[in-house]
C-alpha cells in the first residue's frame, strides 16, 4: 500500500516545524515516528528502532567522516597553524573580490568530494573573511555551491562513480557508450543545467556582478552597521576560534595534514581512511614539534568529534525519515502524479522538477537517484526522452536537492565549516538556488525540444 501523499504531509509539517522553532532534528525525528506509525501501526516503535539502528550501521561511514573531520578541524585550530596560512591568505586576499574568488578556486580545486570539500575549505578561509570583513553567509553559500556541483561536474569524483554506477544497472544506458561508466557519465556532463548555472552565478557574485538578495544583503548590512561577520545566533559554532593578533605558529602545521588529507583522498577515494592518516600525521607534527603533549592532543580529538555531535543526529535523524518515507512509497506517488504529462520532449524538465523536489524532501541526494533512476530512465526512454538529458536532469535535480534542503547533508557541515547558523546558511542563500532551479527549468525545456 502506498503511503505517498501522507509522506508529502510530513514533510510540509517538518519544514514548517522546522522553520518555525529552528529544531529541525526534532521534527525529522518526529516525522519519522508519525510515518512508523502509519507504516507498522502498533508495532511502529520497535520497527523505528530496527530501522534506526539500520541506518547508524548502513552510515558507519558518513559517521566516522563527520567526527574525525571534527577531530582534525579541532586539532588543525589547536596547532594554530591556520594562523599562518589566514596571514598567507590575507596577502593574497587584499580585498573582498579576492576572498570570495579564492574560495571559488579552492572549491573547484578540491574536487573529490563535497564532504571534504567544504570542511576543509571552510576551516581554511573563516579567519580570512573575519580579517577582510566579508560574513560568514557568503562564506557559507560559496562553500555549498561548489561542493555537489562540483563534484558533479567532475568525471572521477564520489558523485560520478556513484551515479555512474546507478545509470549503468539501466540496460538503455549500457548501449549508449558500451557499457563504459566513465564515457557514459561524461556524455551527461555537458547537459548537468543546474551544476553550470550554479556555479556561473558564484562566479558572478564572486566579481561583484550579481546582486546581493534576502539574507545575503541583510548579512552584508549587518557587516557594515556592526563589524560583526557572523550573528549572535552563530556565536555558539565559533566559541574558542576566533582570530586574534597573534599570527601563530608554522603555516606548515596546517597546511601538511589538509595536503596528506587531499593526497590520500584522492589516491585512495576513502574519505576515512584520508583523515584518519592525516590525523596520524598532525600527531607526530604537533608532539615532536612540542606544540602539544599526548594528553592535549587526545583531549582536542575527542572534543573535536564530539563538536560534530549535533551534526551527527541531524544526519542521523534525516536519514532515518529517508528510509521510512522510501517505505511509503512517496517516490513513486511523485511519479504516478506526473505521468500523465511525461511527452518525451517535457520529459527532461519534468524528470529535473520531480528528483529536485524528491532530493529536497528527502534530504539524500544518492538515495533518491537510486530510487528514481530505475523508473526515470526506462519510462523516458518509453516516451522517447533522450536518455543522456535524462540522466543529466537527475544529475541536476539531485544537484538542486541537495543544495537547496536546509536539512541536506552538504548544506549542514557547509554552515558548519563556515561556522554559522545551519538556517541562516539556508535562508541566505535561498534566492541564488531558486533562480538557478528556475534557470535550469528551462534550461531543461528548450533542451528537450531541441535533442
């Protein structure tokens, strides 16, 4: 039985509740217990748990990269060594076209995954906006805008070998470039609208060509009246990391462990694996450097993890309400819905509006894909939808989700790495992604007449 419109319901009551009270992880805990309910009736909680702890296991992963990515931004903090490299920065960073166009670079640079991505960033270029007086919600915006588009637009990314591997189960994808992951994926790359568009608009913003909108320009006049780059709001992530005047130690104890970071995720693609050497080696830099003892070293990497605590049941929690809401068959209810006006021509905006809207509520931009590209693809290809436009409006659509959703994955460790508030992050930035989804819509439109 499917549950599809009640799903939909619950995720209006969360973002409405969650707008309202700024306690998302509570509603998405609420709305995964009320869809229990509707599911298992009166076996819901032991089901909820089951599923619970079917996630904590499934995301081991996920888990271990947000807090170890805590631990190393704690332990990178401690050594001050970022000191250093802010004052390398600033040099370089003389005005605040300069700053926002240098976190532009780093994002396209740091192209393996918008995890790394953001947090690394993010902890590179907090002391730089505070000095030039550039806030935080630009830091912030920028740091989500060029972690999934990114990483969609690069052929040997996380997000490539993923999605790859998901379009590739399709049998009308494996004749489009013989069965080739890497050739298939690339053939999507240069119709992926809402990752281009994304990222023009930054570049835009960047040179100071693009207005500054909605929370954006607030954020920009509170600078100017206060000085202050960050509100009292996000005075809380930013407790005991503040920039003074002292310069600190060697720019080397910060920027070794993030390049070792960088190296070994992109040798390996293991994130964990990445921060768990990096971690080593701050250790042995730091110790024998005598920057820190055991007991402080060990003493930062616990509070490090334990900082990302919030981060981790908000996760948690959105990925719980994920599986459930897969339950209810909400996926398939969106596509029951539009069927009637899938012609293969509208079929690629369409496809673009329906995983958009999917990757927003459900907040899981690669379980969506896995859920939706079974069924988008072979019914495009029944209608007669190019294929290739197909794949690159999920690409998008997933692009957009992801960006857009206050309670996405990437947008929370991206107010978390620029250390703001996860709903002033979301709201600020809020009017750049809904021009670039009105964009990409039609985009998608004309694309699909034209191919």
């Amino acid at each position: 039985m499917s549950y599809g419109l009640i799903a939909t319901l619950i995720v209006v009551a969360i973002v409405v509740g969650a707008i309202t009270t700024k306690k998302c992880e509570a509603f998405l805990i609420a709305g995964s217990m009320v869809g229990a309910v509707v599911l298992w009736k009166q076996d819901f909680l032991s089901k909820w748990v089951s599923t619970l702890e079917g996630v904590m296991s499934d995301e081991a992963y996920v888990i271990l990269i947000c807090g170890l990515f805590g631990s190393l931004v704690a332990l990178l903090t401690a050594s001050k060594g970022s000191f250093g490299f802010t004052k390398i920065v600033s040099k370089l960073c003389n005005s605040e076209r300069k700053t926002l166009f240098t976190t532009f670079i780093l994002g396209i640079l740091i192209f393996v995954d918008d995890y790394l991505n953001v947090l690394s960033i993010g902890t590179a270029m907090k002391g730089t906006y505070d000095k030039k007086k550039v806030p935080r919600e630009a830091l912030a915006y920028l740091l989500d805008s060029t972690g999934a588009p990114v990483c969609v637009l690069i052929p040997f990314s996380s997000w490539a070998a993923y999605f790859g591997a998901i379009f590739l189960q399709q049998d009308c994808v494996k004749k489009l470039a013989g069965g080739s992951l890497m050739k298939t994926y690339m053939m999507a790359i240069p119709y992926c609208v809402y990752p281009l568009v994304a990222l023009l608009i930054v570049f835009l913003f960047c040179m100071g060509w693009f207005p500054k909108l909605g929370g954006m320009k607030k954020a920009y006049e509170r600078v100017a009246a206060t000085g202050k780059t960050y509100s009292d709001i996000s005075r809380k992530y930013n407790i005991g990391s503040e920039y003074g005047e002292d310069e600190g130690r060697s720019v080397w104890y910060f920027i070794i462990p993030l390049a070792i970071l960088v190296g070994v995720a992109v040798a390996t693609g293991d994130l964990v694996v990445a921060a768990v050497i990096a971690i080593i080696v701050s250790m042995v830099l730091y110790i024998a450097g005598r920057i820190m003892t055991f007991s402080e070293f060990w003493d930062t990497f616990v509070k490090g993890f334990s900082d990302m605590l919030p981060i981790i049941i908000l996760l948690i929690s959105a990925l719980t309400f994920q599986k459930i809401a897969s339950e209810m068959k909400m996926t398939e209810f969106f596509v029951d819905i539009c069927k009637p006006f899938m012609a293969g021509s509208v079929f690629p905006m369409i496809t673009f509006i329906i995983v958009g809207l999917l990757a927003f509520m459900i907040a899981n931009a690669w379980g969506v894909c896995t859920l939706v590209a079974p069924v988008l693809i072979p019914l495009g290809a029944s209608v007669g939808a190019n294929i290739v436009l197909v794949m690159a409006a999920i690409l998008s659509g997933c692009a957009f989700g992801n960006h857009a959703c206050f309670y996405c994955d990437t947008t929370v460790l991206a107010s978390n790495g620029a250390g703001i508030d996860n709903l002033e992050h979301a709201g600020s930035q809020l009017p750049y992604v809904l021009i670039g989804a009105g964009v990409s819509i039609i985009g998608f439109l004309i694309l699909g007449f034209v191919m």
